[in-house]
C-alpha cells in the first residue's frame, strides 16, 4: 500500500480557498507533504499513514523572489508550486509550530 494519496484542488481558488482546502483535506487524509503543479490543478500530497491533524494545519505562502520567508511560528514542509486564482505561483508550504 502507498505512503501517500495525491489530490487535485481547483485551480481557480484564492489563496484563502486552498488553505481551507488543505485544512479539509488534511483533516479526511492526513499531513501533506507536498505541493506542485498537476497540469489541470494543484496537487496536494497527502501522508495516508500519518495521524490526521486536527489542529495547526499546513498553510501555503508565496515565495518571496527565490525564498521562502516565514513567520517565526511556522515550519517548513516543503516548496513548490501552486496555482491561486487561475496563475501557476512557486509557493512555499509551512505548518505552525
């Protein structure tokens, strides 16, 4: 069996959108653990085997240039990219501490 389950988010959502639907996502599939461009959509990968998080869910930042820049309280998962409101971004993708 996979470690892992990857699904599409629409590519029209806001940024607010998608971090609401990785929040729902999480919540049904466990951790995400990476985030890219799935042609038609953005794809979340999503750790089946890890403990479903019910608080401190993963949130997606903009890059800043070629960096990802993060509040204190945050910790990075991964970068990659993401589509938000039609538009490919590279993203960054952190949970809270």
């Amino acid at each position: 069996m996979a470690d892992t389950h990857i699904v599409g988010a629409k590519k029209t959502y806001s940024l607010p959108e998608l971090n609401q639907w990785i929040s729902e996502q999480e919540m049904q599939l466990g951790p995400i653990v990476n985030i890219a461009d799935g042609d038609d959509c953005t794809a979340g990968e999503f750790n089946i085997l890890g403990a479903l998080p019910t608080s401190k869910f993963a949130r997606v930042a903009l890059k800043v240039g070629a960096a990802c820049v993060l509040d204190d309280d945050l910790e990075l998962i991964t970068e990659g990219q993401a589509y938000l409101s039609g538009v490919l971004m590279d993203v960054c993708l952190a949970r809270p501490k």
